[in-house]
C-alpha cells in the first residue's frame, strides 16, 4: 500500500483511450491533457516516423509517394504493433513530465470482445513505449464511469459507445458488465458510407477528411426540423477532373442508413438478453450514448424509437472512455483495485 502511495506521487499516472479514430489522455490530477487523431505518417522506404496525431492527419490524403499516412489501430486493437509503440510513445513523452521521478503507469480502455492476443499486445505496446505497469479496462465499463452512471447499484445502467472503429453496448449491474455485445460499425463506417455514396451516385471521387466533414456538418439518421445542404469538392471518376456538387442532408441520411440501422439492431439484441428485473430497471433510466458516434444529429431519436426506453446523450461523450480510465486511476491510488 505504501508503495504504491508514494508510487503515485513520484510519477504521474495516467488513462489512455487508444481509439481508432483518436488517443485521449488523462493525467492523475490534471484531467484530460490531450486529445489528438490516432494517426501516424511514415516514410514508406526507411520506415522513420514523420509525424504523429494531428499534423499527421492533415497528411491523409495529400503526401508524396514516400510519405504514407496510416492508422495503426483497426475496430479498436492494434493493426500495427511497431507503429501504434511509436504512436503511444510519441504521446507519454508529449504529456509525462520531466519532473516526475517514476514511470507511469497507465490504464488503457479495450474493446469488450478483444482476445487474449490483442489484450498483450496493447501491454507490450504500452510497456516498451515507456510505461511502469500497465492496466486494461473494458471500453463500456470506462465509458459508464466517465458519464458518471451508478455501476455499482443494484441496478441496471446502460451504455452505447459509438466509437470510430467500433460500437460497444453494455448492461451493467453491481459493478459487473451483466451483457456486453461489439460491432465493427461506428463512425468510420458511417464516413465510408458516405465516400461510396458519393462513388456510385455521382461518380464523384472524395477524401476521408471531405466525407467526415460532411458526415458532421450535414449528417443525420432521423428526420430533423430543419434540412439542409452544403458543397462538396472532389474528383469526377469519369473525367478525372475536379468537380463541385451540392449535396443534402435527406441524401447524406440515406447513405447513412444502413450503418445506423446496426447500430440500433446491436442495441436491440442487447436489450433482448437482459435479464427481465435489468431490463424493467431500463424502462425508467433508459440507457446512455457516448462516443464521437452519439453527436450524429438523431441517433438517439432513432434509438428510442426503435426500443420505447428513454435515450439520453453522455454530458462530454467524447472523453467518456478517458475520464473513466482516470477514475479506474483513483481507485488504483485508493487501494480498491489490485492488478
């Protein structure tokens, strides 16, 4: 205990959510220090690192043959080992202070369904980027604690984690995830969704950071009040010509469609294994969004439409993931949880 006390004031812990579309960081005592894409720039020939987080992200799509901007995380594990090392490396060294005496330690939000592999990998990765001990916990159960619900209580309390590689769905009770389920369909989806919309409607070639921006300004999947539309700049596939076009947001809301309509399908199944005694608990608390996903204009009309239940949006749903690995931290300084 004692060691572990003065541990904790010797160096300055903190809780990652290494997602797939961005890295948040929470310093003990600081709150979140960082928030930058998950993305890395690399030189194709000598493998060196050119950039990482947001100066490699404004690279996606705009460099030379021999710089290639990539992201190391897929649907929330590691689809490059060397890469993400460098990736979290790079961003302990951005936020972990020169006065601390220690290491950190770090605590990483998962995915619910990761494998034993996975799971070591995330350590190793963690570990060999500088960090002293590493402690994993599930993406939901982060998320739930980050919004502040009462896992703990004897009743049920239900997170949607819409992330950027993945939707995470949790039931939780006594501190326990009671049913957790996993789809590889979130916010890059929904961006690929409206890339191919624009690919096979209009014949119109565009970028990732022109379909996500779209996705935000004009994105929705529920009829809303106000409709509108925006321009939009990309390639003719015909001509190879640049070409600007006027699109809506009825259209955008079609292309998006199908992604949302399995989002609300796993939210559904979910619900659908609940035990009767949770699931009557949900009928009066309904259930929570978090995640870069639950800002989509509608998702949560749409959610209660399909299940009856109330649907409310998590007060910062971004951090969700991060303040819930710092609270994760507090417990570790307070002795609650042993590795």
């Amino acid at each position: 205990m004692l060691i572990d006390y003065l541990s904790g004031l010797l160096s300055n812990d903190m809780g990652m959510d290494l997602g797939t579309a961005n890295c948040l960081i929470y310093v003990k005592d600081k709150g979140i220090v960082l928030s930058e894409p998950s993305v890395v720039a690399l030189d194709r020939d000598s493998g060196e690192v050119k950039a990482v987080g947001s100066t490699a992200k404004q690279m996606l799509g705009r460099t030379p043959a021999n710089i290639v901007a990539v992201r190391p995380m897929k649907n929330g594990v590691i689809a490059d080992f060397d890469v993400t090392q460098e990736m979290i490396r790079y961003f302990i060294r951005k936020v972990h202070t020169r006065k601390s005496l220690l290491r950190p330690r770090i605590v990483i939000g998962i995915p619910s369904d990761i494998t034993g592999v996975e799971r070591r990998a995330v350590e190793d990765a963690a570990k060999q980027a500088g960090a002293r001990e590493v402690y994993l916990i599930e993406e939901p159960m982060a998320s739930a604690m980050g919004a502040n619900l009462s896992i703990t209580e004897p009743h049920a309390s239900m997170i949607v984690d819409i992330g950027g590689g993945t939707t995470e769905v949790a039931v939780i009770s006594l501190g326990g995830m009671v049913v957790a389920k996993s789809i590889d369909i979130a916010g890059d989806e929904l961006t690929e969704c409206i890339i191919q919309y624009f690919r096979k409607k209009y014949n119109l070639i565009v970028g990732e950071t022109t379909a996500e921006d779209v996705k935000i300004k004009i994105g929705s999947v529920y009829p809303q009040d106000e409709e509108t539309s925006m321009e939009v700049k990309g390639r003719d596939q015909t001509q190879g010509l640049p070409r600007t076009m006027t699109v809506t947001s009825e259209e955008i809301r079609q292309a998006l469609l199908e992604p949302a309509r399995a989002i609300v399908e796993l939210v559904k199944s979910t619900l659908e294994e609940t035990p009767p005694e949770l699931a009557a608990d949900l009928v009066d608390r309904g259930l929570v969004v978090a995640g870069g996903g639950s800002l989509l204009r509608g998702i949560t009309d749409l959610i209660h439409k399909e299940t009856d239940i109330p649907v409310h949006r998590a007060e910062n749903p971004l951090c969700c993931v991060a303040l819930g690995t710092g609270k994760y931290l507090e417990f570790l300084a307070e002795g609650k949880i042993r590795k």
